[in-house]
C-alpha cells in the first residue's frame, strides 16, 4: 500500500533537469572544496516549506549557531513545497544556488551529478558515525563515489484502518491484516459485503511497493530498473483483481495521498497509511473515524518498513564552504535533531536518539505507541525510493499501471513497458 510522504515539506516534487550549463566540477575543479578553515563570512540556508509553522524554531537555530560561531551570518530562505524542485533547478543554472539546501535523495542526485553536491564522504567524513548508517547511506548516487547531504529528519508510519467497516464485513476488527495476503484477502471481503460500495486502498502501486513487496527495483550497478520481474508482475496482476472487484477505489489511477486521506477520513475506504501527525487530525476532523481507528504495522514482505529522509546539502561552490559544512551540521546534530522532533512527529537520522525514552517508552496514548513503534522500525528501515527514480519516472510507471488495471494491457506488458521508458529517462539523466 502506498505510504504517502505525508509530514510537512516531503511531497513528491517534479524531477530535477538541470541544464547542460550547470554540469561540471565542484569549485574550482580541483576537488573538493576545504571545509577544514575558519568558520566565518554570510551563508544562505534555504528549506522547504517549513516557514509557516516553524518560524521560532528556526530563528532561535540560527541565533544558536550565530552565538557559537562569532563572525557568521545565516540567511534564512524558504520555499514553498509547490515548484519546489523546479525553483533549485533554476538556482543551479543561474549560478544562484544557496550554500545549505533542504533537498530529499531524488532531489540531490542531479545537483551532484552537475558537480554541485559537496562531496561529505571528502569534505566532512568525520561525521559520517554520528548518524544512522542508513541515513548517511541515503544520499549516495549510484554510479558515484560519495555522500552528498548530511541526513536530517525522517518519518515512517504505520496502517491505519477503520474497525467498523471490517466488523461490518465480517472481519475481526482486532486482528487486522499482517501480510499484503492477507490484505488483498481482506479487501475482496469487504467490497462483496458491501456490493462494491467500500474499498479497502485508495492508491495504486508505487515503486516503492514495489521494493516493499521484495520486487528488485534497480541492477547493482545503478544502470537499469528490473521491477518488471515475475515478482512485480505478481503484485500488479492482485491490485487489477482488487480494481475490478471495487476493493480498490475507482478514482485510485488519479489519486493523491491527500485525496486518499480525505476518503478514508471519511469512511469511504477501509485502510489508509499514515503517521503520528494524522491521529491528532482524525481527532479533530473526524471523531466518529478516531473512535474506531486501527492500528497496524506497515506491510512489507521484506521485514524491513519504508523510510523517508530529508538532508541538507552543502554547495559545491560556496565560498564559504567551512561555515556551510558547519551550520548544516549544527542543524543535523543529535541535540538539535532531538529538539526538533519534539516539536513535530518526524524521527531524528543521529545514532542512539531513537533510544531515548521519548521514543521507547508509551504513555497509554495512541499518539505514543505509534511513536514508538515508528522509532523501532526505522533502525532496520530502507529508503525504497531509488535516489535515481524521477519524478517524470515515477509518471511512467503510474500511467502503465492505469493501462494494466483498466484491461488496456497485460500486468507484464505494463511493467515492461514502463521499466523500458524509465531506463530512457537513465540514460537521459547520465
């Protein structure tokens, strides 16, 4: 089942395209920039949509950095999440890119294929163990050596359902569906009980379910996609049976994680994932939903949940690389990553954070157990997402599904096909 990037500022953005003159060498083009100098001089700090609601937070960070590192001056930019990845793509033709980037991996591999990531692995390797290896892992580049963003916050949820549209089935609404079996199971019941009326999911197959039902998404190399295997055909051909049986809602090819939200807040699909965030809204929003939500583990058949990771990277061609290095790690740090996320449900990327009681310890409330079993499945959590999967790829793939679910093609012919437009769009990228 889809699992939305449902906290602020981790939507789906377009891919990145940067022109042919933004590539080239980091700097000078004698490698990479020295981060070990004296941390002075003005940088520019650009994030994603953070503005509106953390304001104080930021404001105080960078007080904080100010204070500690006399000399220095950050500018704080925000951009709104919309035209987000559009606006990074003219900063980096134009020369006008800041010095510290909110970026996600599928965000930082064009900038540092074009020469304009720091290079962290070079520049800043002394901080690779302080953070999850995972984490530090998620913005490397197939095909390159190196990390390019220092890893930031990250988020994992867990299934939510409604219990009394699976007693209404028939179902027991204590023992919710624990495989993607048993999930498929699950939603046949209960759009024959209901003549079609209820569906159980409202999106269609991602890549990343995909790479949560064990499918092999990439070759080891990087260099082509193989989710058109006899194991992404099987996951397909179920979500066709659910779409003809009406287990799947009819307005699933052209859904967004936040149409998909709104149904099931309002009754009219039966699961949905989500995050701590969402509990708090179906409270609000939907009391009648709160009163009957389930809770239940994200399904995968790898044993390992998905993981979405924000990062900040450092410009390539700042000139002042040592304060950039320096602030986005500041920002990155386990104290300021722990106080960060307890203002907001997100999981800090910093080895040994997830063990501090706010995230182990459950208080009776369901905010706190999904807290808490979010913190434990993220130390064995994946980012499915290949860092080389664009957005224009990810366009392809959804099309191909609709074709297959609506009878036009095959599951195979389907995947086949979008497997072969999105090695074009590799070969386009390299």
């Amino acid at each position: 089942m889809p699992t939305s990037r449902r906290t602020f500022a981790v939507a789906a953005v377009a891919a990145l395209v940067l022109p042919l003159s933004a590539c080239g060498s980091g700097g000078d083009g004698a490698g990479p920039a020295d981060a070990s100098g004296k941390v002075e001089g003005d940088i520019t700090f650009q994030t994603w949509n953070l503005r509106a609601n953390f304001k104080p937070y930021f404001e105080g960070l960078i007080a904080d950095f100010e204070k500690k590192y006399p000399g220095t001056e950050v500018k704080w930019v925000d951009q709104p999440g919309e035209g987000y990845a559009d606006k990074i793509s003219a900063d980096a033709a134009g020369g006008t890119l800041p010095d510290v980037v909110n970026v996600s991996p599928d965000l930082v591999a064009p900038l540092a294929k074009a020469g304009l990531a720091l290079d962290l692995d070079k520049a800043a390797g002394q901080y690779e163990k302080e953070y999850l290896e995972g984490a530090w892992a998620s913005h490397r580049i197939p095909g390159m050596d190196g990390t390019y963003a220092f890893p930031w916050y990250l988020n994992t949820g867990p299934l939510f359902y409604n219990k009394s549209l699976f007693d209404k089935a028939g179902l027991d609404p204590e023992q919710p569906p624990r495989t993607y079996d048993e999930v498929f199971d699950a939603a046949l019941r209960i759009a024959e009980k209901t003549g079609g009326d209820t569906a159980t999911l409202a999106n269609v197959p991602t890549i990343e379910d995909f790479g949560r039902y064990g499918v092999p998404l990439m070759n080891e190399e990087g260099t082509a996609f193989t989710f058109n295997d006899a194991k992404g055909v099987q996951l397909l051909t179920r979500y066709k049976e659910l779409y003809e049986a009406k287990a799947l809602d009819s307005q699933a090819l052209t859904a967004t994680p936040e149409s998909s939200g709104k149904k099931f807040l309002t009754g009219a699909v039966a699961m949905n994932p989500g995050s701590a965030l969402d509990l708090a809204n179906f409270k609000k929003q939907a009391p009648n939903l709160y009163k009957n939500i389930g809770i239940t583990d994200q399904i995968t058949s790898t044993g390992h949940v998905n993981m979405y990771v924000m990062g900040l990277m450092v410009n390539a061609q700042s000139r002042r690389t040592p304060a950039a290095v320096a602030f986005a790690h500041f920002v990155t740090d386990a104290a300021h990553q722990m106080s960060f996320a307890k203002q907001v449900a997100i999981f800090p990327s910093t080895a040994g954070s997830l063990d501090d009681p706010y995230f182990t310890k459950e208080d009776g409330t369901d905010e706190t157990r999904v807290r808490v079993a979010a913190a434990k499945s993220l130390k064995g959590a994946v980012n499915y997402t290949p860092v080389l999967f664009s957005e224009q790829m990810k366009t392809e793939l959804r099309n191909e599904v609709a074709k297959a679910l609506q009878g036009k093609q095959s599951p195979q012919e389907a995947l086949d096909n979008a497997v072969k437009a999105c090695d074009r769009l590799l070969q386009q990228q390299g």
